[in-house]
C-alpha cells in the first residue's frame, strides 16, 4: 500500500477515517489509555493513543462527538485521563483567545531568532543539524526522522524532543515552534505554540519540562540509551510579553435571515453537522486553496460533504477578492465560516471583513457550543479547567458511569 495512503487511514484526514478511527480506538480509551498513553513504540505503533488528533485539529469530528462517545462506553471516570487530554486541547485554545497578542508576539520573537541564526554561523549549523537529525542523539534523532516522514509524533515524545532542543542543544524555541507547525499533521497553532511555551518553562513560571534518559529508555522500551542531555533547566528569558486575559474577541454570528456564501476553512470541516447552520439559506459554498497537503486532502473531503448536504456544486476561489464577487454574483448578503481562532488562518481571512463590508456583504461566523462552554475556564491553569469538567461533561454520553 502507498505510504501516503497507509498514513492518511492512520492520522485520519476524512470525516469516514475519523469516524473508523474512533469506533476502533473505543475499547481503549479507558484504563488502557490511563496505563498506555505514554509508552512510545515507534512509526507504525500508537495503538495506545487515538491518534485522533488531525481530525480534531479540523473538526472533521468534534470534541463533543469524541467525549459523548467515550464517556457512553466508559463513563467519566472511567476515561477520566483521556476527556483530561481533550481538554488540553481546548485549553490551549481558550487560552489563547483571551491573550491573542502572544501569537503575533510569537511570530516577532521567530523574525529575530532566525536573524540570530543568519548572523551566527555555529549557531546555524547547531540548528541545521536538529533538522537533519544530526544531534547524536539517539532519541531526538529519531524522532526527527519520524516527524519529517510521517508527520507525526506521539505526544509524550514531542515532550521530549522540545525539552532536548531548549535546555541540551541550546536552541530557540521558537525555532522548535515554527518546524513542529510546519511539519506536524496535526499542527494547531495554539497548541503547539503554547506547549513550547510550557516546555520552556514560560507558561507556568519557573516549571519547565527537563528531559530524562533513563525515563525515555523505559517508556520507548529500551529503544534509546541518550547521552549528554541536559542536567538542569536554564529557563529562556521571555520573549513575549503576556497581558492579563481579556475576553474572547466579539464576532458577528449568521443571521438566519439573510442569505448566505458558506466559506469552509481548516478550522472547521464539518459544519454541516451543526443544528444552526440547517437554518441558514445558503447560496454557494467556497474555498481558499488550501496550504497544506493534509489541509488539502481534509478540505476536498469537507467541501463534498457540504456540497452533498446542501446540494450546491463548491468552488475554490483563488483570492479574497474572487470569494466576495463569488458572494456577490449568489446574492449572499453574508458570508458564513466557521469561528476563526487566533493562527493563520484567522491572519491570512483578516482583510475579508472589510473587503465584503465595501461590498455590503457581511463576515459572520459560527462558533461551536463546545468553545462557549470551555474558554471561559481557560484563563488561568490548566487545573481550573479540569475542576470543571464533571459539570462541563454532564449530558455526554453516560456521564455519571
């Protein structure tokens, strides 16, 4: 079987591969997953995770699709470490809503640490032999290799890899930031910037995460024997300024009244399942050419699915300005997509409102029950969050199991 396809069934990129991929992993999201889910075997051997992660990055399933179903076969306690891990995901993003100026604080402080490189030639052959996966070290080497060729990394291993390239080989962790979410196929801004953050040792000040050989030689089954890491966290000053948490950013939302352009994005393949898009009269469905193979493969399953749901033919329109006369030539007086979170892709649709405000088109977007619920209990740490996920899970599946 080709590569590629072999992958794509094992990181699902389609609605159908998420929906398989879940029934499959059910009868291991209890105490299996509790006990397992930091045992890294290698390509090929995530059986103890879901590896459901691509999916959820692009909603091709929802995290309430996911929850109900694990909590009807194990009830909450019993799956109590998987749900924490869904939420980590949630976590990540509603924190980041409320301090939305640490992504472009991010994306200044990576300018300059690619400049650092460009002035500094050891510097830069440091850099470019992690890339390569020339450290001599064994594990990180690795699983630079793996990352490079499937795409993935199981989660504890990831750990372990930003630990090993903060603290032992020295480098930016914006460096490490910028070729996770560039090479991973679950790559979610928010996620992968702030755990990097929390590796550091900048998320939760002063606690960093410091990489232990002989802990990765016991949970990768004596698969790696690393030498010369690193014996104590040095903390990297911060490089962004965090603000207080504000509230999520206010957003225009569909107007049932009014007709509508569908515009589906990565961040949200599956809207189709959503009770209040059905209220919607929609025109046309459309796209940007995506800018990813896996957003690429994700997106032509996605667009299909809408196409089928509403009984319009998609259409990918090269640029925002083609998107608009799209609109216009429809007659939408709106266009709909999903909630845009802080990233790129919220970047890149930045200009859309004012260009189809100019043509007295409307931006609204539809924002999952899910994130309404979660974001507010995102502000702080983690374990606020989690406090809360009995009330939060309550009406889930058999949430008292």
């Amino acid at each position: 079987m080709d590569g590629g396809l072999r992958r794509d069934a094992e990181f699902p990129l389609t609605r159908a591969e998420a929906l398989d991929r879940l029934r499959d992993f059910l009868p291991r999201a209890g105490a299996d997953y509790a006990r397992l889910r930091n045992v890294d075997h290698g390509p090929g051997q995530h059986d103890h995770v879901s590896r459901l992660s691509a999916a959820l990055r692009r909603r091709l399933l929802s995290e309430s699709e996911v929850v109900a179903a694990v909590i009807a076969r194990h009830g909450l306690r019993g799956a109590e470490k998987f749900l924490s891990e869904v939420l980590w995901r949630s976590y990540w993003k509603g924190w980041l809503e409320q301090r939305p100026a640490v992504w472009p604080g991010y994306r200044q402080a990576l300018a300059r640490a690619e400049a650092a490189c460009a002035a500094d030639p050891d510097l830069a052959r440091r850099h470019q032999a992690a890339i390569d996966g020339r450290t001599g070290i064994d594990c990180f080497d690795h699983w630079m290799g793996e990352l490079a060729e499937t795409g993935y990394l199981h989660n504890w291993a990831r750990m372990q890899f930003a630990s090993i390239w903060v603290f032992t080989l020295g480098l930016a962790w914006e460096l490490g930031a910028a070729l996770t979410l560039r090479l991973l196929r679950d790559a979610d801004p928010a996620s992968n910037t702030l755990s990097w953050r929390w590796v550091a040792g900048l998320h939760t000040t002063g606690k960093a995460y410091l990489a232990d050989a002989a802990r990765i030689h016991a949970m990768t089954g004596g698969r790696f024997t690393p030498d010369g890491l690193a014996r104590h966290a040095v903390i990297p000053e911060d490089s962004i300024a965090v603000p207080p948490a504000t509230s999520p950013r206010a957003h225009r939302r569909p107007d049932p009244t009014e007709p509508a352009l569908l515009l589906v994005t990565p961040e949200d393949l599956s809207l189709e399942t959503e009770a209040a898009m059905a209220r919607l009269d929609i025109r046309a469905i459309a796209a940007l050419p995506p800018t990813t193979a896996p957003d690429r493969r994700a997106m032509a399953d996605a667009l299909d699915r809408a196409g089928a749901h509403w009984g319009l033919s998609p259409s990918e329109c090269a640029d925002l300005s083609g998107l608009v006369d799209l609109a216009r030539r429809c007659g939408a007086r709106q266009i709909v997509t999903g909630y845009l979170p802080v990233g790129p892709e919220a970047d890149r649709l930045s200009p859309l409102r004012a260009a189809a405000g100019a043509a007295g088109i409307a931006l609204a977007e539809h924002q999952r029950d899910w994130d309404v619920r979660v974001w507010p209990h995102c502000r702080k740490g983690f374990f606020a969050l989690k406090e809360q996920m009995p009330r939060l899970l309550a009406g889930l599946g058999a949430a008292d199991g």
